[in-house]
C-alpha cells in the first residue's frame, strides 16, 4: 500500500480534523478498493454494506421509473460520498436506485459497523457526513425543481455545455440525454433536430458537436 493510499483521509477536508483515535479506526479497519468503467456498484433491492469515498472517478447515480424512463439523480465525483448511500445505510434500507462507475474508479470503503460506530463516537465524522448529505439533497432539490418547471430546450443547452466541457464534441446517444433531462427521448430528438436546424450543433450517431457555443450559452441563461 503507498503512502498516497494511506493518507487518503487527507482529501477529505472534513476527515482531516479527524480526533487521532477516531483516524487510526478508520485507517485500520477501512480499505481501499479499485472498480472498472461500467460496474454496477449497487442496485435497488441490494443493501448497503460499505460507505464508498471516491478517490479518483466519477460514480452515476441514476433511477429507473415504472414507465420504463431513466433518470440521472447526480454523480459522484472524486472528494465526495453518494448520499444515497449514507441515506440507507443511517435508515437501514436498500438502495432505490443503482450506481454505476462511469470511469475506473478508486474509493475509500468504510464497512457498515464503523460507520454506525463512528456516527456515534466521532462529532467531526459525523459532521461531515451530514454537511455532504444536506449539500446533496440540496442539489437533488434543484434537479426536482428544473424538470418540474424549466423548459426543457434551456435544460438541454445547459446540459449540451456541461458535458462537452471547454470541448465542444459530446459522445451521447438520444436515450441518454434524455436520462440525463429526465425526459422523453422523443422530446430530446425533436429538440436538439432544432438546434440543428439553427446551426447551433451538428450529430451524427451518438455523437454531437457543439457550432455555436454563444447561442447555446445565451439560451441556458435564460429565465422560464
């Protein structure tokens, strides 16, 4: 184990005020664990056994609706937790919904009985478990409120410009932009058909190119 792995409590701003004794437990009794591109890391029904701290990677969480519809809830990136997981592991529940490594990820696994321990022992653990888990729910907040109320042609342009990045080439089909919208992959299709139509993109099969950044910017700053 290098030295890098063993301080990985150093990334967490939170866990690094941590009491000596309270850092020596989670130290010992926590490990570090490696998980390829595309595992399903959990799935609804499946209990938690492990609160996961991303290292490096980006975990997806998504739901499935009865309809048959996905949806993105958030993503996990490196220096946070998945608060659904801390959700079921302080309820005692199964997952609702599945975590899938949408990159090689590396994570600190803190098992089930030290995070009931530590919750109980530790007040800077517990603090930082919950100032994550009410930053989180906040961002779910504001994922609730845009499909509920943002049109969805401002959505998508936010989203076009989120994940192209300072790049302007997005490798998506229809389908999972529309996971990612919480919608229709026939409202994506029609949508982004207009787009083309302005000259803002270009697609070809699950790919897309951003022509007009400005445009696009210009709609994802507007108010519905």
């Amino acid at each position: 184990m290098t030295a890098e792995t063993m301080n990985w409590i150093d990334r967490f701003e939170g866990l690094s005020k941590l009491e000596a004794p309270i850092r020596d437990i989670l130290t010992n009794r926590s490990t570090v664990v490696s998980v390829p591109k595309d595992t399903i890391i959990f799935g609804p029904g499946k209990a938690p056994d492990h609160l996961l701290l991303l290292l490096q990677g980006i975990v997806r969480v998504q739901q499935l609706s009865e309809n048959g519809r996905e949806i993105v809830l958030y993503r996990v990136h490196a220096g946070e937790s998945c608060v659904l997981t801390t959700a079921c592991l302080l309820a005692y529940e199964d997952y609702s919904a599945e975590g899938i490594a949408e990159t090689d990820v590396q994570a600190a696994a803190i098992p089930r009985a030290v995070f009931d321990d530590l919750i109980a022992q530790s007040e800077t653990f517990r603090r930082f478990v919950f100032s994550a888990y009410s930053r989180r729910i906040t961002d779910l907040f504001m994922v609730i409120e845009e499909i509920a109320f943002q049109r969805v042609d401002i959505r998508l342009a936010h989203k076009l410009l989120q994940l192209a990045g300072t790049g302007g080439a997005i490798s998506a089909t229809h389908q999972q932009m529309a996971a990612e919208l919480g919608t229709a992959r026939e409202v994506v299709s029609r949508q982004l058909r207009e787009f083309q139509r302005r000259d803002w993109i270009t697609q070809s099969r699950g790919a897309i190119e951003i022509i007009d950044r400005a445009a696009l910017e210009k709609l994802a700053a507007t108010e519905s």
